[in-house]
C-alpha cells in the first residue's frame, strides 16, 4: 500500500474531573470521552529513503517535529528501523489548541496508517502503548468513540455508545493556555466536581437529556473568568435550545448537544450571524461500529 487518505475525528469531553495534583506535577483526571464526526484530512505517500515530509494548509503550523505527526512517523521508523520514509499532507478543519485534541487525533493517524503502510502488524492495544509516548490523548484518539478516561487521560475504559444528537460547536476568537488553564486550577474543598457517575449511568441507560444534564467540566472556574466569551456561546446555546452546553477540555471550544437537527441548524445560523466564535460547526456522534481495522480510519 504505497498511499493513504485517512481521516482523523476530534473528540469532546462530556465530563471533565480533576481530582487532584500528582507528585510528578500531572493531574489526576476522571473525564468521559467523545469522539465526534468532525475532521482533518491526511494523506499519507511512502517515499523510497528514510524521510518524513509534512505538509499543512495553515501557514502557522510547524512541518518539523514540533508537529505532532512527525513525531508519530519518526516514533515508528526508529523503532522499527523502516527503511522508506513518508510523505504526509494534513488539511486542518478541526480547530487548533481548542481542547478537541485535533494534533492528538492528527498522530493518531499517523500511527494508524504507519503501522499499515509498512505492515508492522500491530495492535490497537500496541498503537495506544506507544501513542502515549507522543501525548496523554493520542491512545484515546486510537481507541476512539465513548470512553472513560483515568490516570492523566491515558487509562482507558471503553464505553456503550452515547446517544446520538446533533452536537455545535463553536471556536472563539481567542487562544487559551493548557498549561495556564492547570497551574491557576484551585482543588478546594469549595469545588463542585462534575457528576462523572451520573453521566455513566445516562449513557448506559441512553438517555440523552439526563447525559446532557449531568455535563460538566471543572476547568471552566478557571476559563470563564479570564475568558468571558466562554459564558456568553454556552448561554448562546442553551437560550437556542441546547440541552446544555460546556466548554471541551482546556478550551476555548465550547459544544452544545440537541435535541434534533432543525433546533441545531437554527442555533447555528444564528451564531454565524454574531461575532462570538470564528468557527462554527454542525456535526454529531460518531460510534465505534464493526469495522475492519483497515477501515478504521476512513
């Protein structure tokens, strides 16, 4: 197989905990994982000699190894000792450094492809091992669909599918700091931590507005405040007709979860129509389904 054309999905966090700070300066999370339908673009080329090529349609991300797909490639090819290399192309939709784990899913990907092109024969479970390597998401963006996510995020426990909807989203203006967002989070005695449990028993029960009602996510004490514009989308939504909104990981993305697709394409006009987010989109759940593993990532 000398070429690829992959897909790699973005990912919303239906609840998102932070239970304490670990010595090793991680913080333990408890968060419930969803992948959604948007993506980005990869094609992937073999080449004969040991190279990686990378190429994006946004001038200000990095073709080096500051890019997370590189990383992945370079991670197999030293491992491996692949003797070709790989020419990879990356159309970027879903939105940067916006807590929907878009560089993660991108090395995703990468590995996913890799381990096809070059037939290394591994895993799932072996890709996600190695995944973590590159970041705490990419064994997630491997696993893929709804998930339970412990540890630093790299604990991962499959779960029933969520139920479906119609799922907005919408990117600010605004750039927002992982690393800011955790050193300026206060786990006090006076948090109110997301119900976590409650959101398992709705996906289990597939009861979708329960789902809706027990989201939560714990960094926004710290986003809203600094960010206003966080507050005033959520509360686009919900006065659109969200059954909640909130914030996806360290943001500033924040998603809505609807009802039905009239409700949605109407809150979505909408907000197009203010200056509140520079990207919008309409998408929905995506669902792990019987797949071959060749088709995973189609």
């Amino acid at each position: 197989m000398k070429e690829l054309n992959l897909k790699a999905l973005a990912k919303i966090n239906l609840g998102l905990d932070v239970l304490r700070r670990r010595e090793d300066g991680y913080h333990q999370v408890r968060m419930v994982m969803q992948t959604v339908r948007l993506h980005d673009r990869i094609w992937m080329r073999k080449l004969p000699r040991q190279e990686i090529q990378v190429q994006t349609n946004l001038y200000y991300l990095p073709c080096n190894e500051n890019n997370l797909v590189y990383k992945a490639a370079k991670l197999l090819m030293e491992e491996f000792q692949i003797p070709g290399g790989v020419a990879i192309e990356l159309k970027k939709h879903i939105p940067v450094a916006a807590g929907m784990a878009g560089g993660s899913s991108d090395a995703a990907a990468v590995l996913f492809g890799m381990n096809l092109m070059y037939r290394l024969r591994l895993s799932r479970q072996q890709l996600m091992e190695r995944g973590v390597k590159i970041g705490a998401d990419v064994p997630y963006c491997i696993l893929r669909g709804t998930a339970l996510a412990e540890g630093i995020g790299e604990e991962l426990t499959p779960l029933p599918p969520a139920p479906r909807c119609p799922v907005l989203i919408a990117k600010p203006p605004i750039s927002v700091s992982t690393r800011f967002v955790y050193e300026n989070l206060k786990l006090d005695a006076d948090m109110v931590h997301p119900d976590i449990d409650g959101l398992l028993s709705a996906i289990s029960d597939q009861d979708a507005e329960q789902m809706a009602g027990c989201m939560g996510n714990v960094l926004e004490t710290v986003t809203i405040p600094h960010y206003p514009v966080i507050r005033e989308l959520k509360e686009h939504m919900l006065e659109h007709g969200a059954m909640n909104a909130l914030m996806s990981g360290s943001g500033p993305t924040v998603f809505g979860l609807f009802r039905d697709k009239k409700t949605a394409i109407a809150a979505m006009e909408n907000l197009r129509s203010r200056d509140l987010a520079r990207q919008v989109y309409l998408t929905d759940m995506y669902h792990n389904g019987r797949r071959s593993q060749d088709g995973a990532f189609s």
